[in-house]
C-alpha cells in the first residue's frame, strides 16, 4: 500500500511567472491587432461602458457631492459680496442717471425757451420760479427776478409751450405771478379756428373757462385758443389753452366752455417774461380819464374865446339900457359850460365876447339916447 503520495513538484507550482507574462501579453498583442484590424470588440466595449456606468457614479458621488457642497457655500460668500456692489453700484447710477435726466429736461426746456425767444421777437427776460405763493386758495408763484432785471407789472409770463401767467406785483429782487388757472385772472382770447373774440377765465382747479359766450357760438371740442393782444399787454398769438368741453343749454343764454391750458401752468420751472419793446396803444378818447376830460374841456373854452374876440373900442360906455341883456349872457354862459361844471372856476370867463353881440340886440330893442 502506497501511502505519502504527493504531487510532482512542475504541476504544483504551474507555469512560471516570465511563461505566465510572455503568454498573457501575446493574448493581450493579438487582441489589439485584431481589434484595431477588425473592429469586432467595439460592441463588447460599449455593452461593458454601458453595464459599468452605474459603478462609475456611485464612485464618484461622494467626491462630487464634497466638491458641489465646497463650491456651493464659497459661491454663496461671493454672490453675497457682488450682490452688495452691485446694489452700491446701482444706487450711485440711479442718482446719475436722475442727475442726468433732471439736466436732459432742464437743457429742453431751456431750448425751447430759446426757440421762443427768437420766434417771437419781443425783448424777454429770462426767470425760474422758487415757490409758490403762501395762499393756498390762489395760483400764484414768485420768481427769482424783479425790478432790479426790469421786470413790469402786468408782463405775460410764458413756457417753451405756451402763456402760463401774467405779472402783478413786483419786488426789487422777486416778482409775483398769477397764474392762468387763479380765479381773479382774465385774458382777451381768441379761437384759432373761427376767430371769435372772447375772454378767458381761470376756475381754481386747474382748469379754464370761456364766459359770456352766446349758446350757438362757433366753439368746439379740440380748438386752440390764442391771446388776441387786445389788452396791449399780452402779444396776439401765444397759445393759451385747448377746448376741453363745450356744454350747451337751451334754457341758459351762455354756453359753458371748460379749457385745459396748453402750457405747464402748475408745473414749470424755467419761464421767460415778454415786454412789450414799443409802448402799449392808447386807449380812446370816451374812454380816458376825468384829467384828461377836464384838459379838453380846457381847449375847447379856449377855442371858443378865440373864436368870440373881445371889442377894440374900450373908452365907450355901456348904455344904461345894457344892463338888461346881461342875464341871457350869464345863461348862454352856464349852458356852454353845463357839462363840465368843475373846470369853471379856474376858466377864463366868456362873457365880454357874448356881451358884444349881445350888446346891439338889446340896444334894437331898448333905443339908448345917442352920445358923444
């Protein structure tokens, strides 16, 4: 009986190792030559690409999940931080960009001054309103300019678009300005399409009104109404307001016109004030005053006595029968002078011319006895 029986030692231990690697790396040569020649282990390749990918990302989760959660909190601290210059950033353009706008709508307004300037042809006087008056109950403001600039009373004040007030006190280094829409304001107007006279009042409220016009009167919804310069203060054709609403009524004899001004009445800044470079037209002569009256009274009793010249013969006496006629001269005397009793006193009486036509009338009728 054979016993210890062991297996020969070259079974045991195999191949040996540089066998092993020579064999193994002539499969591994072959593969590639074949591969790279035939292409047939490119749907082996992507069948284990595609078994193998799940592995791949459970690997590489816990590495990418440390570097997203790094990389999350560090973005977080700088999207903090830009957030914050951004917003610093943005408030000092937003006070540009204001700055820039405040100076875009200053530069317009201030052409447009100028356009109106040259286009109207009057001497003006450039101003900006500070504030408004202190009665809240009228539309008043007070400019930066006064007597001292050369600024009168009753001047119009106008916008780059149009009338927006008119001056009525004056102050060395401030002027008053009362405003189209104040209620004790009134203007001469006329409407641009029909060419009706009319004048135009403020209401208070931002709005104007043309009164005392008849109910059928040419007025329409969309007309423009200009000054029409009668006044001799307001030049004809500044643009004063826009008919906003015409309301008729049979049972009233006025229709009642709502306007809503073309200028920015209760909100400009820059405005130009016109006056008038020749003076202001006359008025007529029923309409002067009672010194002006009075001073024609004056020439006419001073044509009167020219016409009636007093007698060259001084040295003769008045016949006692002259006495007589003397009260019909005192009337023709009271009747010429009845319709300005007051300058009476300070004329020069008229009698002696009267009296000297007077004077043979009497002596016809009452024969005085014939002297030397």
């Amino acid at each position: 009986m054979v016993t210890g029986h062991q297996t020969p030692p070259f079974f045991k231990r195999g191949l040996p190792l540089p066998a092993r690697a020579t064999i193994f790396l002539s499969i591994s040569l072959s593969l590639l030559v074949a591969d790279l020649r035939l292409n047939y282990l490119e749907t082996l390749r992507q069948a284990l690409t595609v078994l193998s990918y799940p592995l791949q990302i459970a690997a590489a989760t816990p590495a990418e999940f440390v570097s997203n959660t790094a990389t999350y909190f560090s973005g977080l601290a700088s999207l903090k931080r830009e957030n914050q210059r951004l917003q610093a950033q943005q408030l000092a353009m937003a006070e540009k960009l204001l700055f820039a706008e405040q100076l875009q709508q200053e530069n317009a307004t201030l052409r447009g001054l100028l356009k109106v300037n040259r286009a109207i042809g009057l001497r003006t006087i450039a101003a900006e309103i500070v504030f408004s008056a202190r009665d809240p109950f009228s539309r008043k403001v007070i400019l930066d300019k006064g007597s001292m600039q050369d600024i009168e009373p009753g001047s119009p004040v106008v916008d780059p678009q149009g009338l927006i007030g008119q001056v009525t006190r004056v102050f060395p280094l401030h002027a008053e300005v009362t405003l189209l829409s104040d209620k004790e304001q009134a203007i001469p107007v006329i409407v641009e399409r029909s060419g009706l006279r009319a004048v135009m009042f403020g209401s208070g409220n931002g709005l104007l009104e043309l009164k005392f016009l008849a109910a059928n009167a040419e007025v329409k919804p969309g007309d423009r109404i200009l000054t029409s310069g009668l006044d001799g203060l307001f030049a004809p054709g500044l643009p004063v307001a826009t008919v906003l609403k015409v309301t008729r009524d049979s049972a009233e004899s006025f229709a009642r016109i709502l306007c809503k001004p073309i200028a920015s009445v209760e909100r400009s800044g820059a405005v130009l004030v016109l006056s008038r470079t020749d003076p202001a037209p006359q008025r007529p002569a029923d309409d002067r005053d009672e010194a002006s009256r009075r001073a024609s009274a004056g020439r006419i009793r001073n044509r009167v006595s020219q016409a009636f010249p007093e007698p060259v013969a001084a040295d003769s006496a008045p016949a006692a029968g002259a006495s007589a006629p003397q009260p019909a001269t005192t009337a023709l005397q009271a009747a010429a002078s009845a319709p300005t009793p007051a300058p009476l006193a300070s004329a020069p009486v008229v009698s002696a011319p009267v009296a000297a036509q007077s004077t043979p009338r009497a002596a016809a009728s009452n024969p005085a006895p014939k002297g030397d």
